[in-house]
C-alpha cells in the first residue's frame, strides 16, 4: 500500500543530511530533541492521524509498562 519512504514522510523521519540521498523523503536538518528517527510523538506525525488519513481501520492505544499488572 505504501513505499517505506511514504510512512517516513507522515510519521516525520528525520535523518542527518549525509543520508538525505538515501531517503529522499526524510527531513533533514538539527537532531531532533528524540534523536534522528520517526516523530511520531508528535500530534502532526501521530500514528493514529496516519490511520485517519487514509481511512484504516486502526487504533494506537499506548499502555504505559507500569501500569500493566502482569507483564509476562
């Protein structure tokens, strides 16, 4: 459905310039505050606006490991 340089761009890959022509839909640009990488933390770059935007039927839920009580 879609090239990995595709879901790069959404979740809003960032990489050093030196890789820029590898990934030629990556951003570039200062290290990031998260480091080089996705910035799905980010509300623009949300995986769940991925699945919005084309209609997928997904849902990203974050549980934090904390707050699970039985791990294994």
């Amino acid at each position: 459905m879609f090239t990995q340089e595709e879901i790069g761009k959404e979740f809003g890959l960032t990489v050093p310039k030196s890789y820029k022509e590898l990934l030629p839909g990556a951003g570039t640009g200062k290290m990031p505050p998260a480091g080089w990488g996705t910035q799905v933390n980010k509300k623009e770059y949300s995986i769940n606006k991925f699945f919005l935007k084309y209609n997928l039927p997904l849902k990203e839920v974050y549980y934090p490991l904390l707050k699970i009580k039985n791990i294994i």
